[in-house]
C-alpha cells in the first residue's frame, strides 16, 4: 500500500535526473517515450512502482523546477485510533 503519492509536471522538467537519485526508492526514471516541450525525457514512475512512494517529498526538494508535488497519505488505524483514545 502506497504512504504517499508524486506528481510530476512533465512540461517544467529539464532531465536532470536528481530526483531519479534522490528517491529512496527507487520508483523514478526519465520517460524515454516521451519528449517534452523543453526536449527533455521527463522524470516518472517506473512502471508498477507508484505504490513504492513513502512521500517522502525527497524528489520535490532536489526539483529546481519545482515540476513535483508530493502528498504523504496520514492513515489513521484502528489501532492508531485506539491508542490516542
Ligand atoms: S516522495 Fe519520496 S518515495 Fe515518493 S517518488 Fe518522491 S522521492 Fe520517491
Ligand atoms: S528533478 Fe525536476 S527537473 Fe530534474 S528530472 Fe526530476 S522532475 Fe525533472
């Protein structure tokens, strides 16, 4: 189950691949398929890998473009709820 989510502005990336390196879990590459306005292969998901994402926003903080945005899913569990009464 996914702890967070990345959205990747294909259009505002430039290839620099930093945040390729700088996920931890290594769920991103540059798009190959796709060329953007700039001439740039944009980052993305691997392929199957979106549910790896911890939210983590690593790859929005290396962004110099700030093309991504992050969400980090807050589930609260049954015990969760427990605990705080
Ligand atoms: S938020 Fe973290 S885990 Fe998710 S894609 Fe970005 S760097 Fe990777
Ligand atoms: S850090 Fe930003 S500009 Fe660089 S490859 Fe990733 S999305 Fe593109």
């Amino acid at each position: 189950m996914a702890k967070g989510s990345a959205a990747f502005e294909g259009e505002l990336c430039k290839g620099c691949g930093l945040c390729v390196n700088a996920c931890p879990q290594h769920a991103l590459e540059m798009d190959q398929t796709v060329i953007n306005r700039k001439g740039y292969h944009p980052a993305h998901f691997i392929a199957g890998r979106e549910h790896e994402c911890i939210g983590c926003a690593m790859c929005a903080v290396m962004c110099p473009d700030q093309g991504i945005e992050v969400e980090k899913f807050d589930r609260v569990t049954p015990s969760d709820a427990e605990a705080k009464g």
